[in-house]
C-alpha cells in the first residue's frame, strides 16, 4: 500500500478538527438537554462532515496513488482498489 503525505491532507485534516468540534458541541446539547430535532440535525453535520473527509481521503489515493501504481504495472494496484472500494 501507498503511505505518506498527500497534499489534500491537511484540508482533510482541518475537515475532521472542525467535525470534532462539532461532536463536543453535540455533547455539549445532549447535556444541555436539547431538543431531539436539534440534536439529530447536529449528528447529522457531523457524520457528513466525516463521509466527506472519508470520501476526499479515498478519491485521493485513488487518483494519485493507485494512478501511479497502475501506471508502473503494480499488481497490488487492483487488489488496493478493491480494498477501498468496501469503504465508499
């Protein structure tokens, strides 16, 4: 498999820090005892905001890693493709 830094990274990174800070603040109204509407309308900003780190991850790697992988005749290349795909 392909590691290292990508250059959509850190826009991925910044992505899942302001998730994470929509979590606690979702915490927060649970113990505020907020209203359920306002609290599934909250997770659900979170979960979108993970699908769309997640999805940008993998398009990632598909494009430059897998690209490269296939270019230079991997075999692994098709198997990682594979691999990914379960997560889309």
């Amino acid at each position: 498999m392909s590691e290292g830094i990508h250059t959509s990274h850190p826009a991925i990174v910044k992505r899942l820090k302001r998730a994470q800070g929509h979590l606690a603040a979702v915490l927060s109204m649970f113990e505020a005892q907020r209203p359920c509407v306002d609290l599934a309308q909250q997770l659900h900003a979170v979960e979108s905001a993970i699908s769309s780190a997640k999805r940008e991850l993998i398009h990632d790697h598909i494009e430059h890693c897998l690209n490269d992988s296939a270019e230079g005749g991997s075999p692994d290349a098709l198997a990682e493709l594979k691999q990914l795909a379960k997560y889309l």
